[in-house]
C-alpha cells in the first residue's frame, strides 16, 4: 500500500515539474511573410514580371513609394522568454526589383545583420535650448500678454 502512494506522489511530482518547466520555456513567434525557398528560387529575372511574381510569391509585405517598384518580402521569428521582452531571432527581407516595363531586373536577399536595435535614451526627449524649471513654465508669461498697443475705439 505504501508503494501505491509513494508511486502516486512521485508521479504527480512528476507531472507538476513538467507543467512548470513548460511554463518557463521560450515562446516563438512568426510575423510576416512565410518564406518558401523554392517559390523564391522560381522568380528569374527576365523572365518574369509583375503578374507572375504575385502569382508565385503572393502579395508583398511593402511597396517602395519611389524610384524603380521594388516588392519587399519580409518574415521574422521572435523569440520571447518568459517576462521578458520578445527579441528577433531571424530576419529575413527579399527585395524583388523590377524595371519600368514591370519586369524583374533583380532580387536581393538580406538578413538580421541589417536590423538596426535602437535602445531609447530615457522617458524625456532630449531638446536644444534653456531648461526651464516649474515656476518658469508657471509664472513666465506674466506681463508679456497684453503688451501691444489698445485697439479699439
């Protein structure tokens, strides 16, 4: 009877360090494009156009605004430890470039070694000019309103 309980305990001991290992492991994250590496092989330049490239790699994540269309394909995975800030683990953007007839001139690939990690410098932003403290803000507009000629009759 006693090795019934005991194997009981065990395992519910068991079972609740299992529960508790999940809880703590990382939590991945996909955004974006879903990169399949044969459909990006498929696209040639010269050989295929605006049309065929929607058709082969769907519709892309950015358009450029200016200059020669260029399609931008972007997919990252982010992995997120518990309590923690998520961070990219992989980032990958395929740059589709096309020429004025709508065809594919090129394509280029690039990764995480072109994300910029910006960290902010604190809660205020910074400013160029004099600091001025609360009573400044408060009283520094006494006898500067009304200061202009009367008008009126």
């Amino acid at each position: 009877m006693v090795s019934i309980v005991r194997i009981a305990a065990l395992a519910g001991l068991g079972i609740s360090l299992t529960g508790a290992m999940a809880g703590c492991s990382s939590i991945t994250n996909h955004r974006g494009y879903i990169l399949d590496e044969t459909l990006v092989a498929s696209v040639q330049p010269g050989l295929d156009n605006q049309q065929s490239v929607r058709g082969t790699l769907g519709q892309p994540t950015m358009v450029s605004q200016f200059g020669d269309p260029v399609w931008y394909y972007v997919t990252s995975r982010t992995q997120q430890a518990p309590f923690r800030q998520p961070r990219i683990d992989q980032h990958n953007v395929i740059a589709v470039h096309f020429d004025a007839a709508g065809n594919v001139s090129s394509t280029t690939r690039s990764g995480i070694d072109q994300v910029a990690r910006i960290d902010p410098e604190s809660d205020a932003t910074p400013t160029l000019g004099r600091e001025r403290g609360f009573l400044e803000d408060l009283f520094g507009n006494i006898g500067t309103v009304g200061t202009g000629a009367p008008t009126g009759p």
